[in-house]
C-alpha cells in the first residue's frame, strides 16, 4: 500500500492513463488549454528512466575523476597507483582471471580451491564481450560494469516511479543509492553492478506481477553472488501471498500457476552453482567450505560484527574501523526506518535479508561489509522521501559533495589503509 492508501500492487494502473516515461498524463481539468500547455512545457522532456541513468552516470565520471586527482598527490601518488590498476585491484583480479582461464587458473598460484569463492556470472558476461576487436579482458570487465550500473539506475528510478509515483523521489533514490559508502566498486572490475541491475529489474518484475520474468531474473542473480538468497527469499513470499489470495479466491490453477512456477524457477541459478561446486570439491557444501578455510568467511550469527562495533565504540581502534562501523550502524538505521513505507511486505524482506546477511558473517573482511549491503536499494528510500521536498539548487550541491565524499572514502580504505573493498 501506498501512504494514499493505494495497493501498490495495481498502482501503475490505478493512477491516470501513463506517459511513455512514467509520469501520469498531463491532461488538465481544471485549468484548461493554456494551463496544460504550460504544465507540458514545465515537464522534464527525457523518460525517467534515462534521466536516472545520466544521474548515475555523472556521479560515477566525478568518482572516477575524484580517483585519478588523489591518485596523483600526496599519501595516494606514494603508492604508485594508476587508475587502471585501481578499477582491477582486489576481487577483480580474480574475476578477470576466471573470465579469462576458468576455474582452473592459475598454475602455481592461489590455491585452487579459493577460486570458487567468486561466482561464474560475472567473469562469464565479461568473457562474452572480450572477444571483440581491441577489447581486452580488463576493458570487457569495465564495459561489463559500466553497462550494468547504468541498466540499475533504470531499473532503480522505475521501481521508484512504481512504489511512489513521485518522479523526485525516484531519481534521489537512483543518486543517494550511487553515492553510498562503498558504490566505488561500480567503477571497478566487480560484480556489484550487475547484481544491482539484475536485482532492481526483479523487484520492478515483482511489483508488476510479471511473475517468470522476475524469475528468470533471480535465477540469473543466482549465478552472479550469494546475495541472490535475499531475492530468492523475496520472490517465494511473494508467490506465497498470491498463491493463498488465489486459492481462498477459489480462482483456477490457470491463474496462479505462474507465481507458483517462479518460485520453483528463482533457486535455480544458485543452486546449480553451489551444486558445481560441491562436485568439483568433492564436498558436499563445498562453496561453505572454501570461503570457511580459504577466504576466512562463515555465518557467525553477527557474533564477530557485534564484538568488533563493541571495540569501535568502547576502544581506541583504527580510523578504517571506526568508518565501517559507522556505515554499518547506520545501515541498521536505515533499514528501521525503511520498514515504515507502505509497501508491499515482501520488498521489506528482500532488504531485512540483505542487511542481516551482511551483520551475519564473519568480521574479519569487515571492509568489504559496506560492499554487501550496496543491493539493499531501498534503504535510501526514506532518505530521498526526506531530501524530495529541497529545492534543486539545494540538492545538486548535496549530492555531488556526498559523491565527492563516497570518491575519498572508497579510495582511502583501499590505498591508504589497505582494505580490500
């Protein structure tokens, strides 16, 4: 439901006849001709979705261009670092390295095993492109990046559009969700992206009810990172609901098969990796084992989390530290307060689980933490109903000192303190 009290399910359709870009016809009733003609004229003349993905990417060449001016002066010029090698460092060494050998690289290298930690979507879609001329492996991955963080920004401003009807709201939803804490990774050779995209289309797929379309969407997030569990948690409490409506309904199969279907089709892409895994292992929860003893990563309950925020706030701990943990706690925060906008309950879940699986896990990769939480897109929610009533003038300002902020940040903890993002 909306806050007008609207089922959200139905609202595209429940408002006036649509605009190709979204906004509700602009026929006027009260003021006539001349006032409609105006009330045209004041309209921004792009589609929403294309205006949320020139926002996303001017706040991604200022992060870039953040990026390459630290990487020249100071602490950052002492590292040696270019930009390039910046955009590849970390898990995208790893991710091009599948795309380019496999599972079976490399020899004599990392132990085998660790290289099953990295999901095959990624490297597969990189590999895909890589064989155009003068497109290397590492371009492929930056094509692959760019392609995807600009299909979420679509996807991101339409899912606002569907849940709020407010073409603002929207598109500060799109910018606060690219200026988050850890969204350098979208500049990066890295799966983030492509799972926001895949994950953004799904719950607009979802919000329409165009079941086998969000199916297909979550089965393909399933091959790309573990985080597919949240939407796959999604898509089942969705199905569920429209199933029992259906059947209490008394309407036939032919009418409630789909959702039905969607939720058999969701698992599949995650289980068929996990499953590849644990033959190639020999271990039953094989990727369990190998991000346990080669990446250090198990489900602890939050016990490492807690104990770590605990010597933030109590303790005299490392600057690095004291930032995760900040983004960490305000991510609770935000996820409270997200759970006050009427919509549907199963958009809830899909960012009640995110966040819990982030806070779940081992602390020792506590710098990538930031990193998981960047598919929780709604917890910017409340933030751009907040920010939506300030005047232009007001917010391009704010946003670009946030994206200027989130720039340092992302590359300060990688450079500066070390931390694999």
């Amino acid at each position: 439901m909306s806050r007008s009290g609207v089922n959200l399910d139905t609202a595209a359709s429940s408002k006036a006849p649509a605009r190709p870009d979204g906004d509700p016809d602009d026929r006027d009733t009260a003021g006539g001709p001349e006032t409609s003609r105006w009330s045209r004229l004041a309209r921004p003349p792009l589609p929403l979705p294309l205006v949320g993905a020139l926002i996303y990417a001017g706040i991604r060449a200022l992060n870039v261009a953040v990026a390459a001016f630290l990487l020249q002066h100071g602490a950052y010029r002492e590292r040696g670092w270019s930009v390039l090698r910046w955009m590849r460092s970390s898990d995208g060494g790893h991710y091009w390295a599948i795309a380019a050998h496999g599972y079976t690289y490399p020899p004599g290298g990392l132990d085998h095993a660790s290289v099953f930690s990295w999901f095959p979507g990624y490297p597969a879609a990189i590999d895909s492109i890589a064989w155009l001329p003068w497109v290397t492996i590492i371009g492929a991955g930056l094509i692959v990046t760019a392609v995807a963080g600009l299909a979420a920004a679509c996807g991101l401003a339409t899912l606002g559009m569907r849940l709020t009807g407010d073409r603002r709201i929207s598109l500060l939803l799109v910018a606060i969700w690219a200026v988050a804490p850890a969204s350098t990774v979208l500049d990066m050779v890295y799966a983030e992206a492509l799972f926001c995209a895949l994950a953004s289309w799904a719950l607009v797929a979802l919000v329409d009810r165009r079941w086998l379309t969000a199916a297909g969407l979550t089965l393909v997030a399933g091959t790309v990172r573990s985080t597919a569990l949240a939407l796959i948690a999604t898509l089942g409490i969705a199905a569920l609901f429209a199933v029992i409506g259906a059947i209490r309904a008394r309407q036939p199969f032919g009418t409630w098969w789909r959702p039905l279907a969607a939720a058999a089709l969701a698992p599949l892409g995650l289980i068929g990796y996990l499953t590849y895994v644990a033959l190639a292992t020999h271990r039953l929860a094989g990727w369990f084992w190998v991000e346990k003893h080669t990446c250090h990563m198990v489900f602890d309950w939050g016990v490492s989390t807690a104990r770590l925020t605990k010597g933030v706030l109590l303790g005299d701990p490392p600057v690095a530290n004291v930032l995760a943990v900040a983004i960490l706690l305000a991510a609770v925060f935000l996820m409270f307060w997200s759970l006050t906008e009427r919509i549907p309950v199963y958009l809830h879940v899909y960012t009640v689980v995110i966040v819990l699986m982030t806070l779940s896990t081992s602390a020792n990769w506590i710098s990538s933490k930031p990193r998981f939480l960047l598919p929780a897109v709604l917890l910017a929610l409340p933030l751009a109903r907040l920010l939506a009533p300030l005047r232009t003038s007001v917010l391009v300002p704010l946003i670009v000192s946030l994206a200027l902020a989130s720039g340092w940040l992302g590359l300060y903890l990688e450079v500066i303190a070390r931390w694999a993002p």
